[in-house]
C-alpha cells in the first residue's frame, strides 16, 4: 500500500515536470556597445546578431540599432536568434516597446520560422506608446509553435523599438 502511494506521488510529480517545461530567458544585457551590424553574440548558448532588414521588415536593407545595458534598440534593424540547438519549442514571448508613432503604430514585428526562412508565426505590437517616454512599458508579444516542429529561428523587427527581454518555452519531454 506505501509503496503504491510512493509511485503515485512520484507519477505526480513527473506530470508536474511536464507540465512546466522548460524556459531560457534572454536578457539581452550582456551585448557589447561596440557591435556592428553581422557580428554574433552568445547568450544562453544561443546565437544572437543584427541583421539587415528584409521585406518583411519596414526597412529592407537596413541594420541600425543601439545597445543599451537592459535592452536593445531597433531603427530600423532585425535581430535574430538561432533556435536550431532547441528542441520542442512551444511559445516564445517577446518584451518590446514601440515608439512609431501615429503614421505607422504597429511597426514592431516578431517572426518564428523553419530552417528554410519560411514564417511559422508573426505578431505585431497592438499598442502605442507614442514614444513620449522612454520609460514606456513593455508589451509582451506571444508567438506559438504552430507546428509543434522543429524553428530554426526568431527575428524580431522595428522602424523604431526596443527588445527588453526574450523567454523561450520548451516541452520537458524532448
């Protein structure tokens, strides 16, 4: 009877483990000032870099960014992560603020996508900060795995906003 109650307990706690999953953060606070456009940082043993915007972007062919200690600045610029090394990715939630202003206020994007470039999932802020503040309060964008599959990577863009931090959550069981 103890030992049925011990299996029931540790039973328990395996779906509890499940349940949960696994998450790595990004805070993006590590990243040299002296950065160029191209140049790959590791952070969480994933690859981080800025990279030319595309179409997809509000700015194809452009790659200007700041860094500041807690955040990083997109105008207009794309950062990518390489997501190659995870496995069962479900969601990725992505902490930005936008300042684009009236003309174009959802001008911050997120993109998940295969190991072919080809987008699994996009979102796009939903408010406007107006850029009055650079004290604005971040927005979470949520992206979902929407083929439980394999993502290759995550690019985030902006004509003019700010990543502050990145949460990767993935399945336990891998």
């Amino acid at each position: 009877m103890k030992t049925n109650k011990i299996l029931s307990l540790a039973f328990l706690l395996f779906l509890q483990l499940i349940a949960s999953g696994q998450s790595i953060t990004l805070t993006l606070d590590s990243i040299s000032s002296n950065t160029n456009c191209n140049d790959i940082w590791t952070e969480q043993n994933l690859d981080l870099s800025f990279v030319i915007g595309t179409s997809d972007d509000c700015a194809a062919g452009a790659c200007y960014f700041d860094v500041e200690p807690t955040y990083v600045w997109l105008y207009p610029s794309r950062l990518t992560i390489d997501l190659s090394s995870l496995q069962n990715i479900q969601y990725v939630e992505v902490d930005v603020v936008s300042y684009c202003g009236i003309i174009n206020p959802q001008c911050t994007y997120a993109f998940l996508m295969d190991s072919t470039g080809i987008i699994l999932n996009n979102v796009e802020n939903t408010i406007n900060n107006l850029g009055s503040s650079i004290n604005g309060d971040p927005e979470t964008l949520i992206l979902e795995n929407p083929t439980e599959g394999f993502i290759s990577e995550l690019a985030l863009s902006s004509c003019e906003g700010q990543v502050n931090e990145i949460r990767i959550y993935q399945n336990a069981l891998s």
